[in-house]
C-alpha cells in the first residue's frame, strides 16, 4: 500500500502544450523520451511489439508517430528477462519512436474466465500455456520500466458494463487505490505515467471518478471502459461529457476507439490520442477504408479493377496496386495481401487524423468531418 502522498508529484509532468482549439476539439504537442508526439494523433496497436505484418520501417513510412504495445502480453512473452536483454522494446522492434504499453486492464475484463481479481491485484492463467501469473500495479508498473515505454498506462479494472451499480462503484475505488500504488512505484522519470479514468456510460460515476482520479500527478488521462459493446450514441455522449471536464494542460486518451468515425466525432469532442486494431485486422481480412467508404477487396466487381485502393490516397500500396491485383493476392492467400492492405489502412488512419490535426488550426474542423464523412456515403463497395 503507499507509504508516501501520492498526490505530490515526485516527477516532472511531461510537456504538453494546447497549440489550436476548434471548439471542443484540440491541437497539441506532447514531448516524450523518444520524440514530440502531434496530437490529434492515432497509434497504430503492435500488442506483442510488433504491428502485425509490418516492419518498423512500413510503419514509420505511414506518418505513424508513436505505436502502442501491451504490458500485459509482452510481461508473458517474450517475458521481462529477454526484454531486460536487448534494452527494452524499442531495441528489440528496431523503434525509435515513442511507444504507449496499455497495463493490461482489458485483458483482465476480456479474460474473465482466467482471472481472479482482489484488493491486491489480478491472479490469471495464460490463456494460451495455462501458466499460472499474478499481476499487482507494482508489477505492471516495473514491467513498463523493463520495457522502456514512453508512456505507461496504471493497472486499472475495466468492468462488465452489465454488473450491477454496486459493483462498479466498488471496481472504480479499487482502480483509484491502484492508480495511487502505481503512482508510488514509478522509478523511471522518462517514462510518462497516465490514469484511466472509469464509470460506464454512468456520467455521474464518470464525474466522480474523475473527481478521485484527476488531482493525481498523472502525466495524461485515459477515458477507459468504453467500446465494450454498449451503443455508439452512448459512448459519443459519455465522451461530450467526460472530455471537457479532464485537465486541459494534460492529453486526453480515448482506449481502443474505433472507426474511422469515431476518431473524427470524439476528436471533435476533445480527445487527443486514439488507439484501434481496426486498420490491422480489417486489413488482414480484406476491409480497406478509404475516402469513399469501405471496400471489401474479396468482392468480385474488384476482380478487373485496375483503379488503386483509394484514387485520393498516396500510399505506397495506391502508388503501386491495382485492385484486382490486390483482390488476386487476397483470394489466393498470398501473405503480400495482408501487407499491402495493412498498410494502406495504417495510412488513412494517419491521414485522416492529420487532417483533422490540420483543420483544427484552421479554425475549420466541422467543415473537414462534413467533407469526409460526405466521401463515406456510397457505403461498402
């Protein structure tokens, strides 16, 4: 338990400056151990230290700024040791920008079967040897250390938004507790520390917690336990509510969020970081977003297509590819298929939170989300 007050800082707060505001919506700058981070931005998800497919280079090459990895994941393999031996992760992945590690918190709300939570932290099995492992804020704290992350998230709960108002409540003073032990076991003053805050889509347990929460000397805050199934228009007006009322002199992440038009209508509401396995997964499997709406590159009109992915994209893939070429790799399980696609989603994403980045300065975000999303509205092709 601490034995100090954890609401005096013991580091520096990494900086962070409001360069433009548009409304609600911000444009930032965030200076972490491995570079200035430009916020809005997206981080593309490489959970094991690895965006799937892609070499670091690929990656770099999409505009990426910072990636995010998962403590939780890497704790297990390749394990603390081997981290400790190539230097931490950005050795080891050949990445010499920024990298966010999520602590795990998901994980523990994804592997309910596995995991037993008490006072002192999470006991699970490994879901894939079976191997018994006990998580506490202290570990997964040391853990982001080994691994060297720029900004290291606190071990929080993300509950099951169907328990009841009692067990919420009681899961999100425990979150707290645990945040003031993360708190207390930073050593690293280059590794930026946030809070997640929690509550549902309950604003009034939102607020509290953010009452609890954001007195800390966290360097950022996280709105976590959203996009876990409950209704988009719920989740757009928890975001209205909750943004505006987490400190301004601080970045405002939004936890595995989402769509394309997620990220434009919570940009739009104050967040300044997202994160979202989309662009990765829905690449491997043949989704590619674009400017004119989503296409699925199995689809046999794709079959003499010699147009690229996206005639208004300038990635190396819509430099290069046409679609029925594309859509050939794909149907004959070539592995260039999934990098190609990948790549290209890795890129709009970038792109589009450039954009919006961009028209915030210019006193025009409203007008770029109108623009874009009219492009969307031809639907899946």
């Amino acid at each position: 338990m601490p034995t100090t007050d954890p609401t005096k800082a013991r580091f520096d707060l990494a900086p962070f400056e409001v360069t433009a505001q548009d409304g609600q919506a911000r444009q930032g700058r965030l200076t972490l151990a491995h570079g200035d981070v430009h916020t809005p931005v997206f981080m593309p998800v490489g959970t094991y230290g690895t965006v799937k497919g892609m070499p670091p280079e690929a990656i770099e090459a999409t505009g990426a700024q910072i990636i995010l990895g998962n403590a939780y994941h890497l704790y297990i393999r390749p394990g603390l040791e081997i981290l400790g031996l190539h230097g931490g992760l950005h050795k080891m992945m050949g990445w010499n920008k920024p990298i966010l590690t999520d602590s795990g918190g998901y994980q523990v709300f994804s592997l309910k079967e596995l995991r037993k939570i008490s006072e002192e932290g999470v006991e699970f099995r490994d879901h894939k040897a079976g191997d018994k492992h006990k998580l506490t804020p202290e570990a997964i704290i040391a853990a982001q250390e080994v691994i060297g992350s720029d900004i290291m998230m606190a071990f929080d709960e993300c509950p099951d938004l169907t328990r009841p108002r009692r067990y919420l409540e009681a899961s999100m003073a425990r979150t707290t507790r645990w945040a003031k032990r993360c708190l207390e076991a930073r050593t690293r003053p280059d590794c930026a520390l946030f809070g997640i805050t929690q509550g549902g889509v309950d604003l009034e347990l939102r607020q509290r917690h953010i009452e609890e929460l954001c007195p800390l000397p966290f360097d950022g805050f996280a709105i976590g336990g959203l996009s876990v199934g409950e209704a988009k228009s719920a989740m757009y007006e928890t975001v209205e509510a909750v943004a505006p009322t987490l400190p301004a002199d601080r970045p405002r992440y939004l936890m595995g969020v989402g769509t394309p038009n997620d990220l434009l209508e919570c940009i739009r509401r104050g967040v300044d970081m997202f994160d979202c396995v989309l662009p990765t997964r829905n690449g491997r499997n043949g989704q590619v977003f674009t400017s004119q709406g989503r296409r699925i590159i199995k689809h046999a009109r794709h079959k003499k297509d010699l147009e690229p992915l996206d005639p208004n994209c300038d990635c190396y893939t819509c430099q290069n590819y046409s679609r029925s070429y594309i859509r050939h790799l794909f149907v004959n399980n070539e592995m260039l298929a999934g990098y190609l696609l990948t790549l290209h989603n890795i890129h709009y994403y970038i792109n589009l939170v450039d954009g919006a980045r961009a028209a915030i300065a210019a006193g025009g975000l409203d007008a770029y989300i109108a623009r874009v999303q009219a492009g969307w509205e031809a639907g899946d092709t």
